[in-house]
C-alpha cells in the first residue's frame, strides 16, 4: 500500500490535488522559511493577506511543537503536521509515532478530510528512520482497516522503500 511517491513533493500536479483539497500531505511542523510546509503553502495560499495566513499557520507550527503533538492546518490546508523532535531510540520513535498516525490518519484524514490520498514527508530527524516509519505506518493502516473507510494511498517522500 505505502509507495514512494512518483513525483516531486513541489511538482505541479501534486500542487494542484493539494488547492483542489484531494490530498493529505503530512509534513514536519517546522517553522524556518525553507520548511516543507511552509513551501507548501505558499504554493497554494488561498488567503488574501498572506502574512496573517502565514502568522495563523507558525501559531500552530509553535502549538503542534509546544505540546508535542500532531496538529491538522484545516479548513486552510489539507496538510497534517507532526511535532518537530529528537528521537533517542528507535523504540521512542514508535511510540510516538504510533499517537501521531493516529492522529492524523484517522482523527483528522477519516473524520474531517476524508482523502483518499496521504503523502507523508520524511523530514530531517524522521529520515533517520525512514524505514521503521514505513513499516510502522503499513502495520498500523493494516491493524486500523475498520476505522481506515476512505484512505486508499500512502505515499511516501524521498524515496524510502
């Protein structure tokens, strides 16, 4: 079911599903200018004031890492994003991880986005782990069928499988 995703995480098509509110993106809640998921939005800003938008989305950024948890930027976006973390051990990751999937799979993709479609952006301190994540994500879509109605693909970015 997890793939790697086919084209650029920027790339005109993925921008477009993402305006047209078809896909979930997840990405790292950083807050620097060059983050994933500020780049993201950018690229598809539907506010007219950019900069109270941009305040609105490092408010959650800043509250997603503050209580370590992962946070939803809509109606805006479809994009989820997950706390901005070290990670001691593999088995930490887990853990946590296995809160921030369900979070954003099936609180915030099956009840408030109902995308058929996830890219999941592995960012800084979760490349490391890439492939634990990848395997962690299949086990938990798998044991979560019953919740998981509308999700059909998980996409994963770069390249980990």
């Amino acid at each position: 079911m997890i793939k790697n995703l086919p084209y650029s995480l920027f790339s005109e098509e993925l921008i477009e599903q993402l305006k047209d509110k078809k896909i979930h993106v997840i990405c790292q809640a950083n807050s620097n200018d060059n983050a994933k998921v500020e780049e993201l939005r950018k690229k598809i800003t539907i506010s007219t004031n950019d900069d109270d938008d941009r305040s609105k989305v490092l408010k959650l950024i800043d509250l997603a890492n503050e209580k370590k948890e992962a946070a939803l930027l809509y109606p805006s976006y479809y994009i989820g994003i997950y706390p901005t973390d070290s990670y001691e051990t593999e088995q930490e990751i887990i853990a946590k991880f296995k809160v921030y999937l369900h979070d954003l799979f099936i609180i915030a993709n099956e009840k408030y986005l109902r995308s058929k479609t996830i890219v999941f952006v592995m960012e800084y301190e979760t490349l490391a782990y890439a492939k634990t994540l990848v395997k962690l994500m299949d086990e938990f879509i798998s044991e979560n069928r019953s919740e998981i109605k509308y999700l059909q693909d998980v996409f994963v970015t770069p390249d980990c499988i």
